[in-house]
C-alpha cells in the first residue's frame, strides 16, 4: 500500500503553569465559598484542556492517510484549489514551492503531469485520460462538500460518471473534524498566522492570537467551519458582483481544536511546516509563556517567519 507524507517530530516541555491574578480589596470582595467555587471549576477546566490534549504536547507525529482516507483528502485539496474543465479534466493548482509535492503526488496516483502557469509562481496537475479521471472521480466520491463542485462534475465530467462506482449526488456534511478532508482543503486554500496586539492607551501585556484563516468563495464551507471552530467572519463584495468570505477562528477553544484536529490529520504539503511553527507558539501560550518578555519574544520570531518560504517538507526533517 502506498502512501503520501513525511516524518516530521516536534517536542516541546511538559509542565504546565497555573497563574492567578489576584485584585486589590478595594476592587473586589470574594469570599471564600466564591473563591473556592472559583478554584474548583478552574481546576476541573484545567484538567478537561489536558484531558483533550493528545500525548501533553509532548510529541507530535507526521500522520499520513491510508488508502481508505485519501479519497477524504483528495476531494478536500480539490475543492480548495482545483476544478472539472469543461474541456474534461482534472485540474489541480499547487504554489511554486510545493512543486515537489505535486509531482510526489502525481507520482503516487500514476496519472497526469505538472504543467508550470506562465507569469504565475504556480503549477497545474492536470489529469485528462480516462482511466484517471475515472479513478479520480472514484476516490472522491461521497467526500465532496460544495454544491458547486458537485454540479461542476455533472456538468463538465458527466460521460465519465456511468463507468464509476454509483455517484452520489449530495453533499458530504460529516463533522469536518473526523476524516482527512479539511487537512485536505487546508493545504490548498487554508493558513496559520499569529497576531500579537497592542493597546496604546491601556497598560496592558500585548494579546496573543492564534488565527486559523480561509479566505473562500463558498459560504457553505464557512457554515461548517463557524460551527466548529467559532468564528470572526468579513465578507467583500467584488464590483463583478461576486463575494468573498474572510474567516478566521481566533478563541483559544478555537485554537484548541485546531491543535487537535492537525494532531490526528496532518497537513500533507509544506503547510505542514507552517503548522509546526504555529504549535510552537501554542504550547507558549497554553503555558502562559506569553506572559513574559521572553516567552512574548519567542512568539513573535515565531510569527514573523509563519508562511515564508519553506523547504520542501523532505528536506525539512
């Protein structure tokens, strides 16, 4: 059985820090039934985030998808970044600097080739015989998740479908937390990113987010993705009348879960990278590190070099 992937390990300290920031009784007057409700609830808290914290930040292992899971993958990096011709084929577009990627992964499906986009730092994998297209179509069948992809394949694809297993003809609408198909989509369209901010007029330590962001034309996809994560959403309206949704999870449950999620189902391109980068910054804050100088320092070197360019993910371990 073939597989797509690479090892990469990230270990990280194990302790955790409890801080409690106490006001002055002029401020506040707690009594000790309050403050002891307080405690307990923070303490339960505490142990449900470790509870959900796979292996306590420890270890993190660069999970690759079966055979059975792939198809999940597939149609997710479709959807992100690909499309049906109406010239009858598969078209999926990859930057520049996961070329090396592209290439392993037509390697593996054995069908199509990479063909560079002129003024554009960008390559298409572009799959047009039959027997790929078919096998294709067969790997993404029941994955897929926007109406508007389903309705591309009728219409573009349409002479293929009766050589394929019965295709079904709705929407996959599973959690987007139990297969390989946001992995999938996030390597084509998704990104990390760290925002540190900053109030002038308070005397304050500077506020750490740490942002998962899309930004999609399809608003079922933001549907699913605010029900699970939460969201902070903007939307723009294009003088061709057509919209564009800004998304991005900001809460730290937010980030939680994103942790988690990425932890089972890794990324598969050089986002992978990314993503490491991202945990580093994750673990800081999860352990109250950002409270420091030096804990903010770090933080934000680890902000500053997030989608930059980076090596292809075999030479990075």
């Amino acid at each position: 059985r073939q597989n797509i992937g690479f090892v990469i390990s990230l270990y990280a300290g194990t302790s955790i820090c409890l801080i409690i920031c106490g006001k002055s009784a002029g401020n506040y007057n707690v009594t000790n039934s309050l403050l002891s409700f307080v405690i307990s609830r923070f303490i339960r808290t505490s142990e449900t985030l470790r509870d959900i914290l796979p292996n306590n930040l420890i270890h993190i292992n660069h999970n690759k998808p079966n055979d059975k899971e792939f198809g999940s993958y597939l149609a997710g990096l479709w959807e992100a970044d690909g499309h049906a011709s109406s010239s009858q084929q598969i078209i999926i577009t990859f930057c520049e600097q996961d070329k090396y990627f592209a290439q392993s992964l037509a390697n593996l499906f054995e069908h199509g080739n990479l063909y560079n986009i002129k003024n554009k730092k960008a390559v298409n994998w572009v799959i047009s015989n039959k027997t790929g297209i078919i096998k294709f179509l067969n790997l993404i069948n029941g994955h897929i998740r926007i109406e508007r992809k389903l309705i591309q394949i009728r219409t573009n694809l349409n002479s293929y479908l009766p050589f394929c297993t019965p295709f079904q003809s709705q929407v996959n609408t599973s959690s987007l937390l139990q297969s390989y198909w946001l992995a999938g989509f996030t390597d084509g369209d998704g990104s990390f990113y760290i925002q540190i901010i900053t109030r002038k007029l308070i005397k304050r330590k500077p506020e750490v987010r740490l942002h998962f962001k899309f930004s999609l034309k399809d608003y079922e996809i933001i549907e699913q993705l605010s029900s699970t994560f939460g969201s902070s959403l903007s939307i723009r309206k294009h003088p061709n009348g057509s919209i564009t949704y800004y998304w991005s999870s900001t809460s730290f449950t937010s980030a939680l879960k994103v942790h988690n999620y990425f932890h089972t189902y890794s990324l598969q391109s050089s986002k992978w990278l990314n993503f490491l980068k991202w945990r580093k910054a994750f673990i800081l804050f999860y352990k109250n590190f950002h409270l420091s100088e030096e804990g903010l320092k770090k933080i934000i070197k680890i902000k500053n070099s997030l989608n930059s360019k980076s090596p292809r993910p075999s030479d990075a371990g």
